[in-house]
DNA sequence: ATTCTTGATATAATCGATTTTTAATAATAG
DNA sequence: CTATTATTAAAAATCGATTATATCAAGAAT
C-alpha cells in the first residue's frame, strides 16, 4: 500500500494512479495498455507512461512480452493461494519480530488503527458499502501497524507489495465477510497486547484463508 | 538470477545488463548514475536507459528521489542481516514445499547442479578464485535447483530476488569461506535425498548466517 | 570571514517525432 | 473453401530535442 507525499514527478504520479487503478480494479487484469489510451487518461506522454509502466513490471501488476506491448497482470485462483500463502509467511514472521520489539508507542498505534477500522467494520455490517477503498485502506493500516515494530525495513517493504498483490483480489468481491473478520481482527488486537504470538499467527492465517475462501466462493478463478 | 533467453529489446537488454552490473559490482553502491555515462557505456538512448532504470528501482537496486536522477542503492550491515533474514524465511518455507513435492526428476536435478558447484568449489579450495561469477551462477543453480520443486511461482520469483540482493553482498568478497560451506552444501544436498527438512532448515540457516558473518568480516559496511 | 543571493552551467525529466515491429486485411494459389 | 503470402494500418519501441530543475561558482552583504 502506498501513501503518497510531499511533491512528485509526472512520472511518479502516473506510477501511482496506474498502480492504484490497477489495485482498485479500474483496469481489469489482462486488459491491453493501450500506450494512446493512457496517455489521455493520465495525461502524459507515451514515453512517460512507459516508464511507469516499467516499474509495475518488475513489481508484478504488469506484464510484457517484447515488442507486444504491456498487458494488467493476469489474475488466477491459484495465484491467490501463492499470494496468500506468502501474506501469512511474510506476516507471521513480521509479526514474532514485532511482538518482541513493541513498545507503548507501537500498542497505542495499533489500538488507534484498530478503532478506525471497526467503525468502518460497523458500516459495512451495516450495509453501507459505499466506502470500500477507506474500508481497505483501515485494513491495511491495522496490519502495517501490527507489524510495525518489526524492525526490517526490507521485510516491511515485501510485506506491501505482496500485500497489495492479495488486495487486488479483494476489491473484486463486493462484499464483507462479516462479523467472523471483525472478530478476527479484535482478536489480533487482543493476541497483540499479550504478545501471544502463537495465538496471533493462528488467528492470522485464519483470517487470510478466510478471505482467499471468501474470493473463491464469489468468483470462479 | 536472471537467466537471458531468446530475443531481446534493447530496453531488455540495458535492464539486464545495468541489473548484472549492479549485482557483480561493476556499478559501486551509491554511485550516480548519469545518464550521460550510461547513454555511452550501455549504446542505447537516454529514454530507454530511463525505462531500464524504473524497472530496477521498484526491485530495490536503483534509488531516485524526485528531481535529482538514479543511484546504485547503498549497502549496509543491518541491511545484510535484514536480506539474509528474508532469504533464510523464504528459502526455508520453499525447501519444506519442496521436499514434500519433490521427485526424481527433482532429484536428478539437485545432483547435477550439486556436482557442478562442488566442481567449483574444489577449484576455489585449490586456490583458482579466476571465475567467481561461474562459481556464483552453480551456487545458485543448487539453491534454486532445491526449491524447484515448491509450486508456487511467486514464491520463486520472490526468493530470486532476495537472492540476487544477497548476492550483491557476496560479491563483494574475494574470499570463499571454505570447506565449511562446501560441507554444509554436501548436508544439504543429503538432507534433500532423505527429505528431512528439519535438519535442511538448520543447516541452511547456518550456512546462510555463515555467508553473512563472513562478508561483515571482510569489510566493515 | 561567513552567509546569502544571483546567474550560469550541467543534468534530469518529459516531450513528440521517427523507426521498427506486430497485427489485421486483402489477394493469390491450391 | 482453405491456406499462404503480400500489403497496409496500427501500435510499440526507441530516439533525440525541449523543458524543467538542481548544482555550482561568483559577487554582494553582513
């Protein structure tokens, strides 16, 4: 997840606005980056999109094939269970670091990040689905915060990546899974203040699972 | 370790190039990358030298910030241990999938590339450090030769990256470590054959943290 | 002597044009 | 009618020029 700051290059913010879009499910995977195309939606030249374009390469939510042009990465069910499978591996790992490292401080951030995203859990349970992005984004702010105190900034940076990697797969269902993932996430909270790591993890790879099955069941991939 | 095949663009061709220089230290950490320079060293125009470069920020080997070019990224102790870490995390949790996966197809595979690395190494051992990059190609042929057999396709992308971030710090070295490693690569090759990963996982450890206090030992980064 | 301001130079970022390649379509042969 | 080849149009990749920004040096002010 990226939170954008201070003052940017047209380059970066392209970068961005296609990640986000791509993220967000405004360009669909395997959908064809018409370089024409994007350069009036983004409002920037074709060599410019190019460049962007070439860093979501690398990072996996695009793809190329020499001289055909680049394509929004590909979606599969499979993939989601990798993706997945790595969320809890990074995740789990992350989290041991942080429950040994936390602080006040980091306690008092994860309470903040949690109250925010159960009132935007409250909303959604109910029936105001009109704020699914916040919601994410509350989501995202309570793992990150949860891991936090981990003390790597390379496992924090993989940890985005692969974590907007699954997101992509969750902003395609339309719906919320429910008490279970409000619960789930108050029991992290509660795990975390106990430094129960054992507990955490296995709470944790619940909730993930709980997620991919979510997609599964709404989409046949 | 990216493995070159078939046709090329030029703009392939530059990031696969920059890429293997940043990697085998032809390009120092921190340097500036001027483009100018670039342009003439990597006979390719400026704009596609820029595409080459995007593609190796978002993986970590290239920095930029805002209106001031692209950088060689630096190197540091606490970010050795960092990437070592995340190798030890991955490679461990691929050579568990591996184990249960692999076959004899697998198993042929592990022995060949085994047997060309401890080739290497004999040669090393003898006191011929005169191809230090082939010996580093067989080294993670062997690895990579081991977790083949994961299944999962982004867990292998991933771990190739973090390694060729952690071989960026080997490289660096013009020492090997020595019979130790050459046994410890004997251990884990006979730990694959008998499928016991809880031993492989030790050892690995080991010999991943051994490379690690052993380039610390050689320079004070 | 030090700090600040201004202008010149170097360089990065972006642009649009040109070249190269691919894809689509039309024509021809079997 | 189908398959192959040739032609044309569309699009991708690369290029070099232009615009924007950072850096550096010199002069002025304190």
């Amino acid at each position: 997840m990226h939170i954008v700051s201070g003052e940017m290059t047209v380059g970066e913010g392209v970068y961005e606005a296609l990640r986000h879009d791509i993220i967000f499910g405004q360009l669909s995977p395997s959908d064809k980056l018409k370089l024409d195309n994007l350069k009036s939606a983004y409002n920037a030249s074709v060599a410019t999109i190019r460049e962007a374009l070439n860093r979501l390469v690398t990072e996996g939510f695009v793809v190329t094939e020499g001289q055909r042009g680049f394509f929004v990465a590909p979606i599969s069910g499979p993939e989601l269970r990798e993706i997945a499978d790595l969320r809890i591996l990074l995740e789990c790992h992350a989290l041991r670091l942080s429950f040994e490292a936390g602080d006040t401080e980091w306690e008092a951030e994860i309470i903040a990040a949690h109250h925010k995203l159960s009132r935007m859990e409250q909303r959604m349970q109910s029936g105001d689905h009109s704020e699914k992005e916040t919601w994410k984004r509350y989501d995202w702010g309570f793992h990150q915060a949860l891991i936090s105190a981990c003390g790597s900034r390379e496992l924090l940076t993989l940890h985005g990546t692969i974590f907007d990697k699954y997101l992509r797969y969750q902003m395609r269902t339309l719906t919320f899974r429910g008490e279970a993932a409000a619960a789930e996430h108050r029991a992290l909270l509660n795990y975390a203040m106990e430094r129960d790591i054992e507990n955490a993890q296995a709470v944790l790879r619940v909730h993930i699972e709980g997620g991919v099955e979510h997609s599964l069941a709404q989409e046949n991939l």
